[in-house]
C-alpha cells in the first residue's frame, strides 16, 4: 500500500503486523470491518497530553516498543494458570497474549450459552458478530478502538439466547506471558432479551515483562435483560493496559459493572454505556489500587439516551506513593431524556504526600424534568477514625491500613462471584498489609 | 470504694491543654486510685470531653503544662495504641462510625492486641464469636450488630452499648465513660448500668462524666466532681450530685460549705 500514515508509530506497527501476515478470516463482514478500520488508522495518530481526553494521562513511552503480535501462545506448564481459575464452576474462556486457547477454555453449562471464536464463527455467532462487532465500540474517533479492530487476531463472541439464565459465571481470563508483545483481545456478549448472565473479564500477567494489551469488550443488553460484568485488571508492573468497554442497554434491561483496576504501569479504561431504551437502568462501580509510579485512569460515559432511565455510579481511587489516580465521569442526559435518575459519586484517598488525583466529573444535562446529583471528594484517612482506632490498642499502621482497606471494601464487596471476591479481598490484605 | 491504702491509678496535676491554639483545659487536677468510682460533671463546654481525649492521647490535643501519670507511667510521651494496651480506656461521648470495617473483625483484633499484650491467648475468629456473644448477653446486645460494620447506622444508644461492650472485652483498668448514659432508653441504662457494675472491681477505676444523677443511682461514685472552665473547681462526696440536680451548678458559687467535705 502507497497511503501515508500520519502518524509514524502508527506506521512502523502497521507495517511490522503486515509482515507477519494477516490472519485468515472466515466471515467476510471481519475482513471489511477490519479494513475500515486500517484506513482509518491513517488518519489518526497516538494521543497526547495535549489532547483534553490524555490531559493526564502521558502514553508517550508507549512510542518506545513497537510490541509485535505474539508468534506462538505458549506457557511453560500451563497447569499452573489453574490457580487464576475460579473455584466455582464457570463457563471459562482463556486467552494468552490475545490468542483464544480452546484447549485451556471449558463450558460448564447445559449448552445453552453460546460460544463461538472469531475465527470460527457459525450460526447465530456469525448473524450477531455481523450485527453487533463494531458497532457498539466506534473506532472513528478512537486510535485504540481502531487498532484493536484492525489488529485482533482473535476475539469471542458470547450469546445468551433469549429468556435464559445463565447460573455459572462465564470467566473470561486474558493472561499475559510477560514477553515484549502486544494482545489486541476482542469479546462481544449478546444477551438476548429477558436473558440473565455474569461475566468475570480478568487480566493477570503470568510473569514480569512490559507487554501491551488493548482490549476491546462491547456488550450488548436486550430487552429486559440483566448483565453482570466484572472487570479485574492486575497485569504486571510495567505493562501497558488500555482498553474500552462499549455497552449498549435496551428498554428496562439492566447493567451492572465493577471495574477494578490495581496493576499496570499505566492503564486507562473508557467506559461507555449507553441507556438506549426506555426504563434502562445501570450501576457502574470501581476502584483503582495503585501504588508505587502506576496511573490508572478510569474514563466513564453514561449516556442516557431514553427516558425514564437511571444510573447509579460509585467510583474510588486510592493512590499510595508517586501513583497518579485519574477519574473523569462524563453524564449526558439527552434532551427527550425525561424522568433520567442519575448518580454519581467520587472518593478518592490519598495515602502519601506525592500521591497524586485528578477527578473531572461532568454532568451535561439537557432534559428539565430529571433528578441528577453528583459528588467527587479527594482526601485523606479521617483522623477521627483513626484515633477511634488506635485508642482501641490498633498500631497507627495497622489503623490505617484497616481504613484503608475498608474504603476499597466498599467496592470489593459488590462482586457478586464468592471466590473472586474472597481473592480480591485477600489481595487487597496484602497491598494494604494488614494479616 | 474509697481505700486510702490502694495504689493511685491516676494522677494529674495541674494539667493545662490546647486545641487548635485555643487552650481549654486550665490546670485540671485529678487523682484516682484503684477501686475507686469518679463522676465529673459540669457545664457544656467546661471541657469533661477534651479531659477524655487528653487522657487517651488525641493526636489533636496538646498538653501545655502539668503532669499526667497514668501507674506512675508518664503518659505525655505515649501513643493512644500504648495508653489503650496499658490499659486505658475511653468510651466516647460520639462513637466514630467506620464504614467497611465489621464490628466482629473490629472487636476481635482490638481484644488479640491487648491479649497479645499481657501475654495472653489471642483468639481466633471462632473461638472469639463464641466469647463475644457471652458478652453481649450481659449487655443484652442483638448478635445482629456483630455483623454490622463498626457503628455505621447503629441508634445513638446502640453506638453506647457498643462502647460498653468493647470496656467489657478489653477489661482496662481505668475505663473513662463520657456521657455513656445521654442517649439511652430507661431499661438500656439500667442494663448498661448493671454491665458496668460487674466489670468493676478493687483493681480497676472508673470516671463517669455525666449530666444527670439518674445514672449515678445505678453506679454509685465515691467523688463527683465539678468542671467549670478547665478545672475541677469542687470536689465531694455522691451527695454533691443529688446537690447539683436540685439546686443547679450557680449554686456552687454561693455555697461553700460543700467543699469542706473534700479529702
Ligand atoms: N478545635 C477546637 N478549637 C477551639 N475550641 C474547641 C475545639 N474543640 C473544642 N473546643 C472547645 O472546647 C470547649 C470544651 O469542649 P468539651 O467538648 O471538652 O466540653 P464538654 O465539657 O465535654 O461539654 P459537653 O457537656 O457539651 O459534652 C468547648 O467550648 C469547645 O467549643
Ligand atoms: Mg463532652
């Protein structure tokens, strides 16, 4: 091709993924949705702090690997992923280094869910990937959402069929091996109308290593339907992890999400919901955990699009040492929106004294007849309970810690699956050193 | 009750202490000796509560002049966590609510550290559940509240027996118990009441500050003591309570036949 790309980066990752050759698809509706979004790429380049949206957030030392697919999936003695697996069954998906591995990947259900790969798509997954992929998750304006569509090599798609429940969580489990490499892991789930699921995406890092995942998940809700979504994101220390969550809800279905977001050296989530029927309604929590030099950076967009809808949204941050928490909360009410019920709140906690947090909330309202509120604070341990504490014979350390861990509780206990919640809440013992 | 022979638990002289710039207490003097029961009453205001902090090392407090000796023990120079494992104890006027943290974790890890301390048995979270439901029997707590987290949305007189249950599982030997009474229903006072009288003992002391005497007719003290300003300006037996609540606290100002019953 003789098309210059604007931006050279861009160019030189295009150019190294060409070399290793393009992965064969089935569904010719891929090939096109993939196309388009490489020529789009031309015209878009990596974002900086100039722009108002990365105002915070400085991925230049992203331009620095030109991270490659990875060739083969492989880890040495895959058994050991075992101890990532939930204790309850699941209906399991493994993907290593953005590679969906079958062999790994196990349902265990009555067959009702259904489970397709990108690369194999058929029947229903084929009509719904057509449908759906892509169009939930715009790449026009989105130099990350475009190289995901244009680089994926595989993807899941995930259909509950109308009026079923789904009992046994579907555990997604995105690993990465640690080597320099890039996964450009794509999922759909399409709940049918009345249909009932939840969906565990968790992204854990085999071992150290700066690698590149850019995740792409769009969800769509039918009529009446409910979706549980939970997110866990501790990949490792130094790798980048960008991902947008693109969910669209029909009238009186319901979405729920926790998003958690405790590794990374630098990680930027975008969440958009969409409340695109009338009743819609979702609850969108989460919390960052970061220490040391991490950011985390956690954009949401609740677009209530019909009316009668509501939302509620709890997210915190807490920030140790040099971290950097970045929240910006962005809710549009649309003019036809009457009857909107929307909620937002932001507590931040700052444990050090370079601990660092922008918080942007924005309400856009457009509709008289609504009822919004929102609120954002940023503080320290409060000194009462503190004091309450230690006067109890608690170390000012352990005191602390217990705040501290029982501000992120808040978040922790609203994941639904037990075991997961018992390993997150472990996980956070152990950062905040509590035993 | 009053031994002359048995050893001085407390001993504050002079005690001056500033908050925010601004001081409050103005030379207080105070001694306390083991089995003894203390009941400082006094205007709103007059600093009973700063008292309360000062004596369990609120960070936000400090201590200008005089002397606090808590065994014979400097406590000036010791952190809250010390004073509550030697064995200090406050019941706060406004128990603090900690959102996410459970009572029973909080009770449990309260009680092990100051085991942990006297060298004795901690307890893990079994054997704790079976000990802390004893407990509360006595306090005629629902077991309910165990599950809760510590004080969030517990009733002001719930908050107060919760306070009472955590004295009665960590057993200080100088427990202060500010306003423990304002709050609580007829029969929750008399059962608060009737907790505190059994925690009681040769070997330990009590202050009570308190508005009424109606609690002073369950826990009958050995001394009350009036607060005005940051001192304690009068000090007598239990008759000056009942005094008080007939005659109002400007009456200490006209009649000073009372203070010839000091010690
Ligand atoms: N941070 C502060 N800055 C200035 N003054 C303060 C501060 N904290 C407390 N005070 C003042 O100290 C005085 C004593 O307060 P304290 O709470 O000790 O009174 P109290 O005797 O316990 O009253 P009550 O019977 O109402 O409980 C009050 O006048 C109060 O306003
Ligand atoms: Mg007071």
């Amino acid at each position: 091709m003789s098309t210059v790309i604007w931006d050279d980066y861009l160019e030189k990752l295009i150019e190294s993924w060409r070399k290793e050759g393009e992965p064969s698809r089935t569904v010719s509706y891929l090939n096109r949705l993939r196309a388009n979004a490489l020529s789009r790429i031309e015209s878009l380049r990596l974002p900086t702090i100039r722009d108002e949206e990365w105002r915070f957030t400085d991925i230049s030392s992203l331009r620095n690997t030109l991270f490659p697919r990875a060739s083969t999936a492989s880890l040495p003695g895959l058994d050991s992923q075992k101890s990532t697996f939930l204790d309850e069954p699941t209906c399991r998906l493994v993907f290593v280094d953005g590679q969906y591995m079958p062999g790994l990947s196990g349902l265990t259900d009555d067959g009702s869910i259904i489970v397709c790969s990108l690369s194999e798509l058929t029947g229903i997954c084929a009509s719904k990937t057509e449908q759906y992929l892509g169009q939930l998750a715009d790449f026009q304006d989105d130099v990350f959402v475009a190289l995901n569509t244009a680089l994926m090599h595989d993807g899941i798609c995930i259909v509950i069929p109308a009026n079923v429940s789904i009992t046994v969580p579907v555990h997604i489990l995105y690993i990465t091996s640690g080597k320099e490499v890039a996964a450009y892991p794509r999922c759909l789930l399409v709940a049918e109308s009345e249909a009932e699921v939840t969906i565990v995406e968790e992204y854990v890092a085999w071992q150290e290593g700066v690698s590149l995942t850019n995740a792409v998940t769009e969800i769509y809700v039918g009529e009446s339907a409910r979706v549980n979504h939970i997110r866990v994101q501790r990949e490792a220390s130094q790798a980048f992890h960008i991902a947008n969550n693109s969910t669209f809800v029909a009238k009186t279905a319901h979405y729920d999400s926790v998003n958690l977001a405790l590794g990374a050296r630098i990680s930027r989530f975008d969440q958009k919901i969409t409340l695109a029927g009338e009743g819609a309604e979702c609850q969108i929590d989460g919390l960052a955990l970061i220490a040391d030099r991490q950011l985390a950076d956690t954009h949401t967009f609740i677009d209530h699009a019909s009316p009668h809808g509501r939302s509620r949204q709890l997210h915190k941050c807490i920030v140790d040492e040099s971290a950097h928490g970045v929240f910006s909360g962005e809710i549009m009410v649309r003019p036809h929106s009457q009857q909107t019920d929307a909620r937002q709140l932001n507590h931040n906690l700052l444990l050090s004294e370079k601990a660092r947090m922008d918080t942007k909330p924005q309400l856009e309202i457009f509709a008289d007849d609504v009822k919004c509120a929102h609120g954002a604070t940023v503080g320290q341990l409060d000194k009462e309970s503190l004091f309450y504490l230690q006067s109890r014979g608690f170390a000012e350390e352990v005191a602390r810690n217990l705040l501290t861990y029982a501000f992120g509780g808040e978040i922790i206990n609203r994941v639904i699956v037990a075991s997961l919640r018992q390993r997150l809440e472990e996980y956070i013992l152990v950062r905040t050193r509590i035993s | 009750m009053i031994n002359a022979n048995s050893k001085i638990l407390l001993e504050v002289h002079d005690l001056h202490a500033t908050v925010s710039g601004a001081e409050i207490l103005k030379g207080v003097d105070i001694t306390v000796r083991s089995g003894e029961i203390h009941a400082i009453m006094g205007l709103n205001g007059s600093g009973k509560s700063t008292f309360a902090k000062v004596l369990a090392g609120h960070p936000s407090y400090e201590v200008t002049r005089g002397t606090l000796l808590f065994d014979g023990q400097d406590l000036s120079a010791l952190a809250p966590e010390e004073r509550a494992r030697a064995g200090i104890f406050l019941a706060f006027q406004y128990p603090v609510e900690i959102p996410g943290v459970a009572n029973n974790q909080f009770l449990r890890l309260a009680y092990n550290t100051v085991q942990g301390q006297r060298g004795e048995e901690e307890l893990d979270p079994l054997e704790f559940d079976d000990f802390v439901r004893e407990k509360m029997k006595l306090l005629k707590m629902n077991p309910d509240f165990l599950d809760r987290s510590v004080n969030e949305g517990f009733s002001g007189g719930e908050k107060k027996r919760n306070e009472i249950l955590q004295m009665a599982l960590l057993e200080p030997r100088l427990a202060l118990l500010d306003e423990t009474d304002s709050g609580l229903d007829i029969d929750a006072l008399r059962i608060v009441a009737n907790g505190v009288n059994q925690l009681s003992n040769k070997d330990n002391a009590l202050i009570l500050v308190t508005h009424y005497q109606r609690l002073l007719d369950y826990i009958v003290p050995d001394y009350v003591h009036v607060m005005e300003a940051g001192r304690i300006i009068r000090t007598s037996g239990k008759e000056l309570a009942q005094a008080l609540e007939t005659h109002g606290y400007d009456w200490i100002h006209t009649n000073e036949q009372i203070t010839g019953a000091l010690p």
